[in-house]
C-alpha cells in the first residue's frame, strides 16, 4: 500500500475529529474510507 500525503487546515482537521467521535472511528480510519469511498465512485463514472 503507498503512502499518500494530506495537507489539511485546522477546521477540517477538527470537522474530521468531530465525525470520526460520532461514528466512532479513529481519524485514519475515518479518512480511509473517505477515499475507498471517493475512488469507488470515481470508478463508476
């Protein structure tokens, strides 16, 4: 797996902490799935 590099300010790095809190995942996990999801539908167009 390659290592991919995020570059994000201070809001959303606490709107990201704030969604990973409620469903309960750490903020790593929550970004994965941001882009398993972004690329999965980027496949389908």
């Amino acid at each position: 797996m390659s290592n991919i590099s995020i570059y994000m300010d201070e809001n959303t790095l606490k709107l990201l902490n704030k969604e990973a809190e409620a469903e309960k995942r750490s903020r790593s996990n929550l970004i994965r799935k941001i882009f398993i999801d972004y690329i999965e539908n980027k496949d389908k167009e």
